[in-house]
C-alpha cells in the first residue's frame, strides 16, 4: 500500500523579486503566481487526487484553490504547516537583516535549524509543529494520493527529515522553486519515504530558475 503526496510549494509573490524574509507576512500571489499555479493544475488534472490541504496563508490557499479546480474538491487548511516565522526579520532585505544583525544573522546562517531570528522560529521549531501534522495527513490516506501545498522552508524541512540530510543545511542544500512539484511516496508508515521527484518546474520551466536565483542563503552567494 503506498500513499503519494504531490507536496507543493505556493507560487510567485507580490514579494518575490525583492529578496525579503517573508515567512508570517501574508502577502497574496503575483500574477505570475496564479499563472504558475494554473498551469500546475492543467499538469495535475489527470491525476486521480483525492485530497487537498494547505497552510492557512493567503498565497497557499491562493495556490491551492487554482491546483484543486480541475478536480472539483475543496481545500482543508492546515495551520502546523504555515512558514517559518522571521520574527524582526520580516519584510527586511538579506543585506539589511546582516547590517542591523549581524552577529545573529552569521549563527544563523551557520545553523538555522537551531538558531532562530529573534522573536522568530528555528527550523527545529517549524518541523516540530509541521512533521506530525504531515504525517497525520498521510495516515488519513492509506493507498490515496492527496496535494499539500506548503512553502519553502517547511518543504525542505520535511524533505531533509525524511531523507535523513543534516537538517542545519536544509537552506544550503535544498531549494524550492515557486510552485514548484515534489512527489514522495509513503510505504507501510508515514515515516518512511521515497523521493520520486524534487523541485520540478517543468509544467512552467521557461522562467523558473530566472524568478528562483535570489533567494538562496548565502552559501551560494559566496
């Protein structure tokens, strides 16, 4: 028996192109985000799904309620599996946060996973409320397939726990395009998974790794 989890990034934000820390700032999709989110639902229509769940904000919802469309089922909201929280951080530029940080910006850049911005999260805390409610979500859909769309940090999160990476190089290791498609596949249990595909933009691929570049942690800037 095997349930497969077609796990979503939303798409393109109002705040995308601006290299921001955005994780709790509801901010709603772009254009390009709904034209992203579209053309995944066109991608997934002859998919037989039978559920859909997504965090609570505005751009998930947004993206998930385009993907479901073509199958005509409704959308259960999730809150454990909202973004991180940036804490005083949010809405603020890399090059800001480094400047008005800085000696808390580079332990968190060495360790995200347990070195939280101030008044926000760490990874360890966002998988700590994100992986139950995952995996409560799939012992609900034995031998189903079902759509969680989520967003970036928490995707890689629950990717680098499931593959048993180093979780304090999950912004290092793992990127997630908007909209991006990640397929895993659940046997027996809810813990062990198999990754089919990563990060895969190919229902919009023309422009995916244009929009994705700046946003990388600073791993890849150096």
């Amino acid at each position: 028996m095997t349930t497969r989890v077609f796990l979503i990034r939303h798409g393109s934000t109002e705040l995308s192109a601006e290299d921001k820390f955005a994780g709790s700032t509801d901010v709603l999709l772009s254009q390009e985000g709904e034209r992203q989110a579209q053309l995944l639902g066109k991608r997934l229509s002859c998919q037989k799904i039978h559920a859909f769940y997504c965090s609570p904000m505005k751009r998930t919802m947004k993206t998930a309620a385009l993907v479901a469309q073509p199958h005509n089922l409704p959308v259960e909201t999730v809150d454990a599996i909202r973004e991180v929280d940036h804490g005083l951080w949010e809405q603020k530029t890399r090059d800001q946060v480094k400047e008005e940080f800085s000696d808390l910006y580079l332990q968190y850049e060495a360790d995200p996973f347990t070195s939280p911005p101030p008044k926000g999260e760490s990874g360890l805390q966002v998988l700590s409320r994100a992986l139950p409610a995952f995996q409560d979500i799939v012992k609900r859909h034995p031998n189903q397939t079902i759509a969680i769309i989520s967003h970036k940090a928490t995707i890689r999160l629950l990717v680098s726990y499931f593959l048993g990476f180093d979780m304090r190089k999950y912004r290092d290791n793992l990127d997630q395009q908007p909209c991006c498609l990640n397929v895993l596949d659940f046997k027996l249990n809810p813990i062990q998974a198999r990754l089919k595909l990563f990060n895969d933009v190919t229902h919009y691929e023309d422009q995916a790794f244009k929009q994705g570049e700046q946003r990388l942690s600073d791993f890849y800037c150096q």
